[in-house]
C-alpha cells in the first residue's frame, strides 16, 4: 500500500528539538515532508507575510527527509508546502510542533503552532498541533513521542471532520508518569497582562509583555484540568469563531 503523506512543521524553527522529536514519530508512519521555520515564530499566531519576499532552501536537516527552511511565518511554511513543495500532492496529515512550551486554553489564539495546524485543516487536510509543557531548550521530548504516534495513527485511520483539527497538550512527566489521553474542551482562562518600562542604552523607552496566567474555570472537562492532573489534553478546534450561544440575545437586532 502507498504510504500516507505527512506534513510537517512548526513555529520554533526547524532546528528545534521538538520537530526532530516529531519527525522521527511521522517518519514510522509514513512518507515525510518538512517546511518550517529558519528561525523562532513563537507567537505569531495565524500571522502571513503580504509585504516582504519570503525564502524558500532546501535544507539538510533530517536524514533521508525532504525539508526546506523558510524565512515567513509557520502560516507561510504550510502555504509554501500546499503550492510549492507539493504542487498537486495532498498531504494525508498536518502535523505541527512539538511546540516548547503550553498552548493550551487561550494560548491557541497567539500560537504559530496551532496557526500552522488550522491553516492546514483550512485546505482540507487532517491536523494536530502538539506542544510540551516545557519551554527549556533541552525538554525532554521522548515521554511524548509515544502518545503522539498513537494520535497521529488515529487520525490518518479515521480522519478529522471538515475544518477541524486536534489541539494537543502534554505534562511535562517522565515516562510512565503520565496517566493517559483526555478529550476536554477549551478552559476559559486569560492573560492578567502589563508591561514593563525601561530605558534603552540611548535613552529610549521600551516595553517589555509580562503577565501571568489566570485560569477562572472550575471544569473538571477542560484542558487546564487534564494538564494538572497528568493527562494530555485533546481539544478538538476550528478556525468558526462564530458565538453561537449569543444568537438567541442578539436576535432582537433584527426587529430594531
């Protein structure tokens, strides 16, 4: 049988440990394809390159694995991969990270990572965005790889709906110490935000984000929950930010 075509990419940049974790996962399953990063995008959420010419090089990265390097955002690297890389070829699965660091509730608004994923379910094509809960360069990305063989086989076997994709989180555990898989839905939680003044050597201002988490949400069926109890977290997501539950109230619009 033909081996499933797998995408991969992500938003820390195509030397980061976590897509050669991710890799060498996708490569068990099938044929390989890599378009990322040439440097960090973390943050750049579903951010596209409109005003600059963007790189495209083949790079030697990963033994035996067709990959290119990119100077755009993680939204560019799938759009290159779809019309460039690809041309004709409809790849089976997206995948994308594994990101250093949570994307867990809010933070898949900001994420490059799940940007990349949903750009990629946008085209039709079966996507998960995996993070770590660990932003150290040296995380330790082999209790993940497991779980992540196994998610990434579920979806090549039955698929995704139409637009959606997996948004998936993981404990930062040593093997064996996580307990297993968790569908949640997203925890409503927010960034308490400021930002720091300082001085630059010239004498000019700048400003630094600073913040901290705050998760107001008790569920005991949300992603936050799952994390701080050792499970990976699975939110299914999609790019409709449609409020569906403000229809009924707004409806009186329409009688003004």
């Amino acid at each position: 049988m033909k081996k499933p075509l797998i995408l991969v990419t992500n938003d820390d940049g195509i030397t980061a440990p976590g897509i050669r974790a991710l890799v060498s996962v996708a490569r068990e399953l099938g044929e390989v394809v890599v378009v990322a990063p040439d440097s960090p995008q973390s943050g750049m959420g579903h951010a596209i390159t409109v005003s600059d010419p963007i790189r495209l090089h083949p790079a030697n990265v990963f033994e035996g694995i067709e990959s290119y390097e990119c100077s755009g955002t993680p939204v560019d690297c799938v759009k290159l991969a779809k019309h460039i890389v690809l041309k004709d070829r409809k790849p089976d699965l997206c995948v994308s990270g594994i990101n250093h660091g949570s994307n867990a509730s809010i933070n898949i608004i900001y994420s490059g990572t799940l940007s990349a994923a949903m750009e990629a379910s946008l085209e039709g094509i079966p996507s998960i965005g995996f993070s770590l809960l660990d932003y150290s360069h040296d995380a330790n990305f082999e209790p993940a790889k497991p779980f992540a063989k196994i998610l990434m086989e579920y979806v090549l076997a039955n698929g995704l709906e139409e637009g959606s994709l997996l948004n998936v989180n993981i404990p930062a555990l040593e093997e064996g110490r996580i307990k297993g898989l968790r569908v949640c839905r997203q925890a409503e939680a927010r960034w308490d935000e400021e930002f720091t003044e300082a001085t630059d050597p010239r004498g000019q201002k700048y400003y630094w984000l600073t913040g901290r988490f705050v998760n107001e949400d008790k569920g005991d069926d949300t992603d936050i929950w799952a994390l701080q109890n050792d499970y990976i977290s699975v939110v299914p997501s999609m790019h409709d930010l449609t409020n569906y539950r403000a229809f009924k109230s707004l409806k009186a619009l329409e009688t003004l």
